[in-house]
C-alpha cells in the first residue's frame, strides 16, 4: 500500500513538510511512504493547455494515479489554501469524468503559526478535493504554533495530537482496505 503525502506549503523546511514526516513516521512497516516534491512545477491551470499539459501536470496526476490514499498537508495563506496546492487540485480534477482523484481515499491536516492550525485552509482544502471526486476524511488536525510543535526530530511534542493523527491514519488506510475489498467484489 502506497500513501502520497502532499505539503502545501513550496517551502523546503516547512512545518506541513515536518508534520507530513510525523505522519509517515507512524505509518505501519508495510506501507510506503512517498512525499510529493514537485508541487511548485505545476503551471496555473489554464483550460488551453487541456489538451498537451505538459511534463509537471503529467507527473503529478501519475503520482496521484499510483497512490493507494493521499495525505495533504496545508498551511494557511489568508485563511484559505495555498495558490500553488489549490492550482494542483484543479489540474488533478480534468478532465472530470476521469479524474485521477475519483473514489481516492484522502486525508487533510494542517500546521500554522497561528493559534488556529490551518482549520480554514484544511475545511477549504476538503471542499475542493470532494469537488474534484476524491473520498475525503471528514477529519481534520489542526497543530497550532507549529514552530513549537515539534521535537528536535520532527516528533509532535503533544502526545494528544499525535494520537489524533495515527488515528487519522488508520482511518484513511480503512479506507483504502474498504475500496480494495469493494473491488475485489
């Protein structure tokens, strides 16, 4: 089983890179883990281009294609979801009908500097992913002053939080273990 983590943030150092890591620490020995680093190569959407996307578009609709489930990781930019991560959902969902995002299992958490931990951004980021047909998590993870949230390695500090997210965890790979047995059937 492959789990795609996805930051929101372009930011090499970025506390949803740091939180997406975490994460992927708690992940079961048998599933695989693979971090998204191509977010900032996808151009703006631009219905024109449809037809020839290009190389980056390509690439990120194969990485969604080949993943079992999908984690974002969202920062918050003016109390909504990062440009470039709102761009790649948009690429991700055309053409519709085929959509790589149909019935895939995903999960949004989110890290901000603020005292609110990106809920916004992580409800409008829901939204749009449900639009563009993926099974979203009605789940949410909201780790607020991220710049303290973490231990020298990447750890979440408070132990509630971490709870939360290997729960959340083993919510989106139930789902992947449900739409696997839907369609062995």
């Amino acid at each position: 089983m492959t789990v795609l983590g996805v930051p929101g943030s372009l930011r090499q150092a970025s506390h949803n890179r740091t939180l997406l890591r975490a994460a992927a620490a708690l992940l079961p020995p048998e599933v695989r883990f693979v971090e998204y680093e191509r977010l900032k190569a996808i151009p703006p959407f631009d219905e024109d281009d449809e037809p020839d996307p290009g190389a980056a578009v390509e690439g990120w609709r194969t990485a969604i294609a080949d993943a079992d489930a999908i984690l974002f990781a969202t920062p918050e930019y003016n109390s909504s979801i990062p440009g470039q991560l709102k761009t790649a959902i948009d690429w991700a969902s055309r053409p519709f009908d085929n959509t790589v995002l149909r019935n895939k299992p995903v999960a949004v958490i989110g890290a901000s500097t603020s005292m609110f931990g990106a809920v916004w951004s992580q409800a409008e980021l829901r939204k749009a992913l449900g639009a563009a047909g993926g099974r979203v998590l009605d789940r949410e993870l909201a780790v607020a002053y991220a710049g303290e949230a973490f231990d020298e390695n990447g750890r979440l500090l408070d132990h509630d939080l971490a709870l939360e997210l290997e729960s959340i965890l083993v919510d989106l790979l139930g789902q992947v273990r449900q739409r696997e047995g839907l369609a062995v059937h």
